[in-house]
C-alpha cells in the first residue's frame, strides 16, 4: 500500500484574515467542538467581537459543566503584548475563570507568563496557551489541530495546596481527582479529562447543555463512591419521570439498582448508582476509577441517546 506525506500548512491558507476568518471558524460548532477536546471542557458560544471599553474580545464561551465564562483571544501572527493585556481586561470584564491565548506561533516570554501565571493562581483560574497547527494528506482537506503549548500544571498546584493549607478533605479530593485523571490517560479511557478540582465529584460532559454524567466520592460519611446522571435543564422533571416510568429497563442496562430522587423542590433531578467501598484506602483507589470507567460507559449507553433528544 502507497503510503502519503503529512505536510504541515500556514494557516493563512485556510483562514487569511484573523477576524473575518480564523474567528468565526473557531466560534463554529465545529471549532468550539476541537478547542472543548483540546481543553477538556463543554464550550458553548455566547458571543464574538464583543465590546470592552475600546476593544473587543475575540470569543466569549461558557463552559456548561462549571456554567463558568471563558475568554479566547486570537492571533494569527506570533503573540505581542498586546494581546495578553487585553486578555487580563476581558477576563476581569466578565469574571471569567479560563483565559485561552491561541495564535500561529507563542513567543517563548509569553509561554513563560503564562506558566508563572498559573504557578501563582489558584485553582480556580486558567490560562492556556494554543498554537493553531494545519496538517495535510497528500490531496486531502486540511486538518486544524490544536496545540497546547502552556497549561495549568496541576501538580504543582497539588503542592500549593497543601502549602496553602486547603482543609484536609479538600485536598484528599484534589489529590484522588489528580489519580483519577493520571488513571484515564493511562488507560486511554473514553472520558474527557477534566481538571481536578478540590470538590468531591467530577462531571463528565455528555453533549447535553444542563445534563452531564458526575462521579463522586464521601471520604467520611457513607464512605462510598458514585456515578449519577445530573438533570439540571429547565424540563428536567420531564425528562426525569420519562426515565423514571422504565426504571427496570435502565436498571437493567447500568447493571445496577439506582437511586431516584426527583428533588421535587428543586430545579434538577438526580439517578443515582453507588457502590461501597472506603475510597480512604489508598490500595482501593484503582478499583474505585475502573469502577468509574465501566459505569460511566453503561450511564452513556443507557441515557445519553434518550436525554439528548429531550
């Protein structure tokens, strides 16, 4: 079999003018999908070119899981200073708590800003750094990829952490979630990693605004771990009692008896399977994630092509 060329493209050739072309493209369904993979999150669009004082940020996105504003800011050139001023700006503007710097080429002084910058924040804030790639086959259509060049490092702020004195649950939480994560790329396992946080769950996008899979755990109480299909949409007790009137056939599809609480005086509903194992101990933990893994694909299997259409 003839075997073709990967050859790298310049950008420029697909998208010639950063705010007529690049922008729009990357603000696309299609665009939004790649930078979400590449970011591990669940971006939706909110706006383009929207105004701050004298200027405008390229993309403002929400991430559906954290319902957190996210602030993109685009170069089809190498980065200047400019831009990572005007980054700061936008992102106080709107609160946001991830800032994402793409461009053609990122400058080594900036790739280093950013990587202090995330060394000095806390956990609740991100900064990204993304090189735009395009590749082509032979003849074929080119390919955008997305390069992370400086990211969060969550190691290092598992150690600030704990010089930060987070209370000891909060830090176990981040330490199992950071495992967890180690855990998916490992096995190459069909999540979407996140990044750790110190709560006690870790939501799993499902392609859903306002439903996602969540696992969790209770290092004290219950002592137990969990997976949990979160119903959060303005129908969610629709969709709740839908699943709920075949609550044999979706018990029978995770392998599992549920819980079903329709929180009937809140806004979401919750489906519930656990499992009882004391996530406390350390030697326990790979069973906990595999656990995840299988019951989260069964979660998928089961409810994602039903919620989806609802």
């Amino acid at each position: 079999m003839a075997l073709s060329t990967l050859k790298q493209i310049p950008v420029r050739k697909q998208w010639p003018d950063e705010a007529k072309d690049f922008t729009p493209w990357l603000a696309s369904k299609n665009g939004l999908a790649l930078l979400s993979e590449t970011l591990g999150m669940e971006l939706e669009l909110e706006d383009t070119e929207v105004w701050v004082g004298n200027y405008r940020a390229d993309i403002v996105a929400k991430d559906t899981l954290t319902n957190e504003y996210v602030v993109i800011e685009n170069q089809l050139t190498a980065t200047n200073h400019d831009h990572i001023g005007k980054l700061f700006t936008y992102s106080a503007s709107f609160g946001a708590t991830t800032l994402v710097w793409t461009a053609e080429r990122l400058r080594e002084e900036h790739r280093q800003a950013i990587d202090w910058f995330n060394d000095i924040t806390t956990d609740n804030i991100d900064f990204y750094g993304i090189e735009i790639e395009l590749f082509q086959i032979g003849n074929s259509e080119y390919a955008p990829h997305l390069k992370v060049v400086s990211k969060p490092n969550e190691s290092t702020r598992a150690i600030r952490a704990e010089k930060d004195k987070l209370t000891e649950g909060r830090s176990k939480n981040l330490e199992f979630w950071t495992a967890f994560n180690d855990h998916i790329k490992a096995h190459n396992d069909d999540i979407r990693i996140r990044k750790p946080n110190t709560y006690h769950w870790y939501d799993i996008a499902i392609g859903k605004s306002g439903i996602h899979i969540s696992v969790s755990i209770r290092f004290t109480w219950g002592r137990d771990i969990a997976c949990e299909l979160y119903i959060g949409t303005n129908n969610a007790k629709e969709i709740f009692h839908k699943l709920h009137d075949e609550k044999e056939k979706y018990e029978k599809l995770v392998e599992g008896k549920l819980e079903w609480n329709e929180l009937p005086e809140g806004k979401a509903s919750r489906i519930i399977a656990r499992k009882k194992i004391d996530p406390n101990n350390r030697d326990d933990w790979e069973k906990c994630f595999n656990w995840y893994v299988d019951k989260t694909a069964k979660f998928k299997k089961a409810f994602v092509p039903i919620v989806t259409k609802l």
